[in-house]
C-alpha cells in the first residue's frame, strides 16, 4: 500500500535507496525517519515535527511513505 501525502516532492521517494530519499528531502529542507525497517516496528520518539517524513523501509529502498510529522 502506498500511501500518496499530495506533495510531489514528498512522494517522490518511494522507490529511492534511503540515501538518495535523505538527499531528496533535503533539498526540500524535510528530513526523514524510518519507522518500520524490514516489517518491524523502530523506537521513536512521539515528538512532532512537520519537516520529517516517517516511512517504511524494505532492505535499503522507501517502500512506502507512514507520515508526516
């Protein structure tokens, strides 16, 4: 499932290696967070930030995008 967050440049990254979405991101001056690497969840933190891009991550490649924030 990928779920579409209606910014171009945020939906850009699926399919990119997590080094190349990092370096997208930038340029758009958003960060970003892997939440679920290879099916499990990761430890974060429950702070907001409306600059990070939370996604889901299988091996190196964005596979889908969790959320904002």
């Amino acid at each position: 499932m990928n779920k579409q967050m209606g910014r171009p440049e945020i939906n850009a990254i699926v399919g990119m290696t997590v080094s190349e979405a990092i370096k997208h991101l930038d340029k758009h001056k958003l960060k970003l967070r892997t939440t679920i690497k290879n099916g499990k969840s990761l430890m974060v933190s429950g702070d907001i930030d409306m600059k990070r891009i939370n996604v889901i991550v299988e091996g190196d490649e964005v596979v889908e995008i969790d959320k904002i924030g």
